[in-house]
C-alpha cells in the first residue's frame, strides 16, 4: 500500500519528542519534511511552510504542531490544497476557527483530526466504561505541574490566546469530557494571572451537572516545583470508585490498579490518523475546549505575584 507523505508544520519540543517517533513508528507514514522558524527539523525542512506544501511532491497530510494562534490560518490554507490535516492541542485559538475549519474539510473531502491526546490511553476507555449510565456523587481534579520545566522560555503561553495553565488544563478537561456520563458545565472559576502575564498561572473551577449529585471540582496550577500530580478522582453513587493517575495512564477502579499496557497515546493518535485518511472523514471533538472557553467567559480574574518567564 503507498505510503501516506506527511510533513510537520511547527517543528519544536512536542514534535521532536512525540510526533516524529510516533510517525516514524507507524508503516503506513514516511515522513517527507518538516517546517520551523529556525529551520531546525528533520527530514527535508523548510523555513516557510508555504514553500514546503507547494513544492514538496506527493505530499498527503500535515500535522500542524505550532502554537494555537496561527494554526487556523495555516490548516485553512493545507485544507485548501487538498491535504489531511492533524491538529495538535489546543486545535485553534478560538471555537469558530474550528468550526470554520471543520466545514472546509467536509467540503474538500479531506480529513480534519483534533488531537487530545491524554485520551488515548485504554485506562480512559475503561473509566468510561465503568461511569457509563451512573450519577456522579463527586469529582476532583488536580492538575499541577511546574510550568518552567514543560514550557522552558515560552513566551507565547502568557500571551493573549497563549491559554497559559489551560494548556495543560485541557488535557484533564479532554480526558473528564470523555469519562463523565452526562453534559458538563462550568458554574464558576477563579483565574490566577501573574501581574506580568495575559493568562493564568492557575485556576480554580467548578462544574455542575444534572448528573450529579455532589461537588465537581478542578484544580489547575502551573506552580508546582516537585513532579506532577495528574488525576481524575470520581465517586458515583452506587459506590462505583474511579480514579486516574499519571495523565490517565493509571486507573484505579473500586481499589484494583491497572495500566495502559496500549502503544501509546501518539502512537495511538497516528493509528486514529490513517483510519480517518482511509475512510475520508473528520474526527472534530471540541469538546474539552468548549469549557476553557466558558472558564475564561464565568471566570473571576485575580491578580497574583509576576511569574519568572
């Protein structure tokens, strides 16, 4: 079978540590070029990405990997040229330019994939299983981690548009979106902003379903200094325990441990990836992102200490 010609399009940390192995892993790919600002990259790379589409011969798909700001613009004009197109998280800056997108791509006949990628782990399927059709007697998320050591030097994350603990935040929201049996909503959130930033440094947020009985809270904060702490703890009613560890890699269920023995989470996205190119269609979850934006539009802003960039 002729392999798939990919090209990454914002060649950085997150596409050097997880794309291009989990493209380079996967048969059904060859990896063509790739495109950066500071022409770092692999295969055959590209300072203008433009000139990479237009003149790399055969090419099939994208994954676009920049920051969120200018990712629109450029899927939009990939779409454009008849190329499948992989959007890292968070897909877009804004909902309507997923909604854009989403529609171009059904009119052009390609493939449009939002990437979320904590919800490739067999454990999320198995939370959701286990919650599936239950009421909700509460939830917990902690989602702390150290911003200097996943994002070292990034000024775009504090900008406006940037998300800032958001953008590890959507991660947790895109894994509860997928667990949680009934709609989610935000009722109220408190957003920490550093004096010297657009964007929070942390957030406090609850949710309110009519599937739950109890409280459902999120805690989000960028300024944890030793290792992580990722997990989902949700109790249902009926005395159902789930509680997910590690970015979801871990479930604990009713006290039983188990891991996500899959192939990994972008290994696993790329997989989804060929089967979406192969039967010609979209996977658009917009989801997760739907409630960062209801956080930033309920959201009560206070103003924290200046963060070190």
């Amino acid at each position: 079978m002729k392999p798939i010609r990919i090209a990454i399009i914002g060649y950085g940390k997150i596409a050097e540590d997880q794309h291009v192995p989990s493209i380079q892993g996967n048969p059904r790919f060859e990896l063509v070029a790739t495109s950066s600002r500071s022409g770092q990259g692999v295969a055959k790379t590209f300072t203008d990405w433009r000139e990479m589409i237009r003149t790399v011969d055969g090419l099939d798909a994208v994954a676009i990997t920049t920051p969120p700001g200018p990712r629109f613009g450029i899927a939009r004009e990939c779409v454009a040229n008849g190329l499948h197109c992989l959007l890292e998280k968070p897909p877009t800056a804004g909902l309507a330019e997923i909604a854009d997108l989403d529609c171009q791509a059904q009119a052009k006949g390609v493939s449009l994939f939002t990437t979320w990628h904590a919800q490739h782990h067999s454990t999320v399927d198995e939370a959701a299983q286990a919650l599936a059709g239950k009421r909700i007697k509460s939830m917990e998320v902690h989602w702390h981690e150290d911003v200097h050591k996943w994002h070292p030097g990034q000024q775009w994350i504090w900008d406006p548009g940037g998300f800032g603990v958001f953008d590890p935040g959507i991660n947790a929201f895109s894994i509860v979106t997928k667990i949680f049996p009934g709609g989610l909503f935000v009722q109220s959130a408190e957003l920490h902003v550093p004096e010297n930033a657009q964007t929070p440094v942390a957030a406090a947020i609850v949710f309110s379903s009519p599937q739950a009985d109890g409280p459902l809270h999120a805690s989000l904060d960028w300024r944890r200094t030793e290792g992580e702490e990722w997990t989902i703890t949700v109790e249902a009613d009926d005395g159902t325990s789930v509680r997910l560890e590690d970015g979801g890699a871990k479930l604990i269920l009713n006290g039983a441990s188990s891991s996500d023995e899959g192939i990994g989470e972008y290994p696993d996205i790329y997989r989804t990836f060929v089967d979406l190119i192969d039967e010609r269609r979209s996977l658009v979850d917009v989801a997760p992102f739907r409630l960062v934006a209801d956080c930033l539009l309920v959201g009560k802003t206070v103003r924290t200490d200046p963060i070190t960039m």
